[in-house]
C-alpha cells in the first residue's frame, strides 16, 4: 500500500536548506507587505499575486535560486490551503514560516500537504516524487502521518480494481492489519457461513466463483467499551440478475469503499491503542451472474430469524449488513458504525462531496456533526423517517429489500438496516460515494475517504485513555 510518510519529514531545529512558506491572509496581507521590503514587493507586484485561495507565488533569491514561497490563503487558511504543493513546487524540502499558525484540528495544514502528496502508482509509475514538508511539532507530525496513512489506505483498496481485490484479497489485507496492530482474525467463507447462521451472506456471494466471506477481526481489552465497525465489502457489483448498465458498472470496484475505512479506522484504533474493545466485522462477496446467482423474487433468512423478498438483486448491500448487524447487537456494543457505499439516493439528496448519515442516537448526531464541521470532513444527517417503513412491506415474507418506488431510497436503505438492530441500541449507518469525481487539492480524482477524520476524532475523543 502507498506509504505517506514521505512527503512529511520531522523537524531538526534549525532546518537551514528548506525553502519557507508564507500563508497569505487577506486581513493582514498589507501589514505583511510592510514588511517584506522593496526587492519582494517588486516581484509580487510584477507577477500580480493577490493573496487568494489558490494562489501561488515563488519569489527568487539574487542569485535566482529560491527565497520563499508566498502561498494564497484567502480569508483564512484551511486544511486544503497547502494541498496543491506537492506537485506544483519544484521537487525539495520545505517549512511553514514560523508566523504561520497550524490552523486546523488532527494534523493540521500538514495533513492536508499529505493528502495532496497521493499517487496511486500499483499500475503506473509516479509521474515525480513528491516536495517535502518540514513538521517541526512532533504532535502534528504523528497526527498528520495517522490520518493520511488511514485515507491512504482507503484510497489505494477502492482504486484497486477487482480483478485484484475480491474478497479473498480483501481478506488478506485485514489479516496484514490485524498481524500490525495485533489484533486477532477469523474469516468464514463459502458454505461455512450456512453453517455458522450467515445465510444472506452466502446468498448475495453464491454466484461469483470467488467465494463470499465474513472476516471477523477482534482487538483490544475485554474490559474496555465494546465499539463494533461494519463495513459493506462488495467485491464488485453486476447488480446480479437485475443487471446494472454499463456505464453504472465502471465505477463497481468501489463498492467494498465501507470495508476500505472500517480497516481505517481500526488501524488507527490500533495505532493509537485507544481504550476500546474493537470489533470489524466486513461481509465480502461479489454480487454476480451465474446459474447459482440469487433470484428476483427469491426468500431469504436471515441471521436474526427474518425473512426478506429479494424485490431488486441490486439492493444487495443492505442484505449483507443485516446479517453482520445482527451478529454485531448480538453482543450489546457500546457503539455500532456501519459505513456503505449503499445507495444512489443519497447521492441525489447530498451530492457525491457529502457522507450522508443516519442514526438513533441524538448525541451522537451531535458529537459527530461537530467534529465534522472542525475537520473539515462534511457530513449531512438523514432522518430514520419510520413512516416510510411500510414500504419494505412484503405479502410473502417480514420485509422487502427495496421499496415498491422510487423515493426516499436512502431512507429506504437505512430503515431496513435498522430492523437488523436492536431497540435502544446505539448505533449510526454511513451512506458513502467513496469517490472524487474531479481532482481537487488534496482529493485526486479516485478513490476517497468520507467522514473518516470526523469518526476518527469522535473514537479518540471517546476511547483516548490507553489500554
């Protein structure tokens, strides 16, 4: 996997040779002016740099090598405001002015540095190394390194493609985590989940010849808080008999994007050794056509003992998350978070920037849209409207999978996961693009992580005492 380290270097005191950056602010861009003296402010001038958003600027020495970079930061610096960097400064070594404050949560404008500092090189090669940043703070530094590791690791499992990363593979990428960060593993694959009472499971995945699986990593103290994390790891999705088009299929490798950041996240659980008793649960199969593949119209049982209608066999996510939150209430966590890349529908009611999330716990939705608003890691909250929970009615058996229309589907979705959850049970479902369309700063188009910094602040908030 891609190694994020590089891009930032710790800090040696003096730092001599590296090139500083001056983050531009609007307010007290004049006062800085003042005093920059005349040599600088002839060439700010003569290249017409303005202190926005976007803007750079890279002032020469006499002898023409590099003094300084004066970077735009608008009204005010954010997490993205050194972003482009990387790539767009000559290749070497760099420090933030000492005036410049870091100014945002976890890891700062180093974080976002990093993140800009991503290529996906499994396939092709890196167009050209990174430049470096000087983190002086050693604290930024490790806050920096951890989160862009755990958006790293996202970004390179959902740009792989499936070809490479079924669910065996997928399998094998846990068990590396759980090897680091010491925790233990179990997979269950093939008929074995009959057995073991995941039939909706092996139902969604009998039709690959890749068998589906359940992995199962456990980690941390039986005496800490039991905090359970579900990931959807769909392979890759046809839409099985009920066929996606074409151009629905391209992006399909993403659909394990859920399972991408539970791992995450709990490498980041692991890494930080937060007072916590962790469990992943990731149901990975591959959702296609074969003459064992399920059926529309099909009955399926479940592991919690209800039966659902397969009205469409491209609602196949929500069908192996029942069968992993059903295990997950068994054991009365403190906490359940599933993330998905679910539903259409929630990318029509928030856009592809945003994660959408549901959840019966108040606080919860509270703490997590706080830390989401500080870290810059949007997130939109949805109602579990229960009135629309008679549309997953079904004359032949306890539920449908999909609804007999076309609105409210990630409503929908959510409602139908909530049946698999026990009352009074905390618990909050993400419905994820898992995917920049464009590239951005620091979001290259690909894959990408969503409300991971948010959870991730969240957990270290909650869980911070080491075991």
């Amino acid at each position: 996997m891609t190694e994020p380290t590089f891009s930032l270097i710790a800090g040696t005191g003096g730092n001599q040779d590296a090139i500083p950056i001056v983050l531009a602010e609007e307010e007290t861009w004049q006062d800085w002016r003042a005093e920059a003296g005349s040599r600088t402010n002839t060439w700010l001038d003569s290249v017409q740099f303005l202190p926005k958003a976007g803007e750079t600027c890279l002032i020469p020495r006499p002898d023409g090598k590099l003094d300084r970079i004066v970077v735009g930061a608008g009204k005010a610096p954010d997490l993205w405001s050194l972003a482009r960097l990387p790539f767009q400064l000559p290749q070497g070594t760099y420090v933030l002015d000492g005036r410049c404050p870091d100014v945002t949560a976890n890891g700062g404008l180093s974080l976002g540095w990093a993140l800009g500092a991503y290529q996906f090189t499994r396939y092709k090669e890196a167009r050209r190394p990174p430049a470096q940043l000087v983190v002086e703070d050693e604290d930024v530094l490790s806050e920096a390194r951890r989160l862009a590791s755990a958006t790293y690791l996202v970004r390179d499992l959902i740009n792989t493609p499936a070809n490479d990363m079924g669910p065996s593979e997928l399998a094998m990428v846990a068990e590396e985590i759980a090897g680091v960060g010491g925790a233990s593993i179990t997979v269950i694959s093939g008929e074995d989940l009959i057995q073991q009472g995941y039939p909706t499971i092996f139902a969604v995945g009998q039709g690959s010849a890749r068998l589906p699986r359940l992995i199962d990593l456990r980690w941390g103290s039986y005496e800490a808080p039991k905090v359970t994390l579900i990931g959807k790891g769909v392979c890759f999705d046809s839409g099985g008999l009920d066929i996606k088009p074409a151009d629905n299929m391209l992006l399909m490798k993403k659909d394990m994007g859920g399972a991408a950041h539970v791992l995450a996240l709990a490498q980041s659980v692991m890494e930080q050794q937060l007072a916590v008793q962790l469990r992943v649960l990731i149901p990975a199969v591959e959702n296609s056509i074969s003459g064992h593949a399920f059926r529309p119209g099909d009955i399926i049982s479940t592991r919690s003992g209800k039966t659902v209608e397969v009205g469409n066999t491209d609602a196949e996510g929500r069908l192996i998350l029942c069968d992993a939150l059903a295990e997950a209430t068994a054991e009365t966590p403190e906490l359940i978070i599933d993330i998905a890349t679910l539903t259409g529908a929630a990318r029509v009611a928030v856009g592809t920037d945003i994660a959408a999330m549901f959840t019966n716990d108040e606080a919860l939705a509270s703490e997590l849209s706080n830390y989401a608003q500080t870290h810059q890691d949007p997130l939109w909250r949805l109602p579990l409207w229960d009135d629309y929970k008679d549309d997953l009615d079904s004359p032949v058996a306890d539920l449908n999978n999909i609804s007999g229309h076309h609105y409210a589907g990630a409503i929908g979705a959510a409602l139908f996961l909530k049946e698999f959850v026990s009352d009074n049970q905390p618990w909050a479902h993400f419905d994820i693009m898992g995917w920049n369309r464009i590239d951005r700063p620091g979001r290259a188009q690909g894959g990408e992580a969503f409300a991971i910094r948010a959870l991730d602040a969240m957990l270290t908030a909650r869980y911070h005492k080491s075991l």
